[in-house]
C-alpha cells in the first residue's frame, strides 16, 4: 500500500526584514493536506519574540508588541511545532524568508541542533509560480487574481490565513486547470510589419567577468524575496524574474 502522502502549507509573520538584525518570528500559522485535501488539522502559534516589532512589519501584519507580552517564547513551542512538521513536505511562498527565519530561531536554542530541512522536504511555491508564469506578478494577492482563489478577507498578512490561502492557490496551481484569466496575461506577438533591428558590435579584447559565489546569490536572493513579501510583490527587481 502507497503511504498517504502529507503536505504543510506554511507562513510566518515576523518583527522585522533580516535575521542579520536578530528579527524574530512572532506568527507560525500551518495547514496540512493529506493526499492532496484539507483535513482540517492546523498549527497556530502566536510567539513573544523577546524584542520589539519595526513599525514597517506593524504596518504588513498590524500585530502590536504589547499583544505578545503573555505568548511563549519560541524555544516553549519548538518541539509542539517541530513534532508538526516532522516528515512532512512543507508548502512555503518566499521560502528562502521563512526558512530561514525558522533556523534562525533554531539554532538560538542551545540543545536543538536541528534545521527545518533535516525534518522536512520543501516546495517553493514562489519559484513555481514564477517557472508556471515567467514575467508575472507571482505575489500571493496576483495569485488569488490569477486562480480565482478568494482572499477578501485578506486586509493585512496573518500567517494561519495566508497559510490557508495558499493552500487554495497550491491546489489550484498544480490541479491541471487552467484560469480563465490567464488568456489575458498572454503577451501579444509582434506586428508581422515590425522591423527586425540587428545589433553588431566591433571586435574587441575580452572583459574580464568576476561571478557572484553560489553563497553571495544566495544572500542576494533572500534579500530580494524578504523585500518582496513585505512590500506585498512591489519589488521592482524581481518583477521580471
């Protein structure tokens, strides 16, 4: 018999851009499907993350500090949430953000010495949606539009809301239908008229090129996708990725 196959659809909410500035996570919020289909099991976790919230977060997922005086601390819930995920196929938007926000809070407790990817597999569903439609807005909102998937209840981010959401969008995206509205988005072709315009250049000596190391694309890349998810798919450098 071929084991059911389980899926966590994920999101945090956190106080701030960068773990480089000891950002922490305040909101996990998990929903799992279990061959494909929602079973109603969720994981929900408001986190007191020791620090105050910058007031550009506040304004992405309206959480105050003071409502998380009296929420435990990560390290509380860490094994409830590990114990969740374990063996699971994880479901992440911008997985690089949250991922990495969670190893961060992981290696911060001194007796846990595992990473999310030594319980979990993980699917990104940005890079899905970016290889599925190249030159697209890919943002969760674009891609509630795009799938006719409901999101108006969706007046700032919630990680438990969001989580649901693009559980929707998951299915959706990788059910074998295609929306209506992606006729629309086709991009038109070219005027049988147009010029055809050849550009020649005059030989010259070679340049030397100097390449990014795989860690600074890396670094390069969380940064643009944690810019990003907070400016709800308004970066302009990633519009045309």
């Amino acid at each position: 018999m071929i084991a059911p196959k389980r899926q966590v659809v994920l999101d945090t909410e956190t106080t701030g851009l960068s773990t480089a500035d000891d950002h922490r996570i305040i909101e996990i919020g998990c929903v799992e499907l279990i061959n494909r289909k929602l079973t109603g099991t969720t994981f929900h976790q408001y986190i007191n993350p020791e620090r105050t919230i910058d007031a550009g977060a506040m304004e992405v997922h309206g959480i105050s500090n003071e409502s998380l005086l009296d929420k435990p601390k990560f390290a509380e819930i860490a094994e409830e949430f590990m114990a969740f995920i374990d063996g699971a196929e994880l479901i992440i938007h911008n997985a690089a953000f949250d991922v990495g926000f969670l190893n961060h809070e992981l290696a911060k407790i001194k007796i846990e010495k595992r990473r999310i990817n030594d319980v979990s597999t993980i699917l990104d569903t940005l890079k899905l949606a970016r290889d599925k439609h190249p030159g697209q807005k890919n943002n969760l909102d674009a891609l509630c539009r795009r799938y006719e998937v409901d999101n108006s209840n969706r007046e700032l981010h919630g990680a438990l809301l969001d989580s649901e959401i693009l559980a929707d969008v998951y299915l959706a995206m990788t059910g074998g239908q295609t929306s209506l509205l992606l006729a629309a988005e086709e991009v038109k072709p070219a005027n049988k008229g147009s010029a055809e315009i050849t550009i020649t250049t005059k030989s010259r000596g070679s340049l030397r090129v100097i390449k990014a190391t795989d860690d600074e694309l890396l670094a390069h890349e969380a940064t643009l996708q944690r810019l990003d998810k907070t400016s709800d798919g308004q970066c302009v450098w990633l519009k045309n990725t």
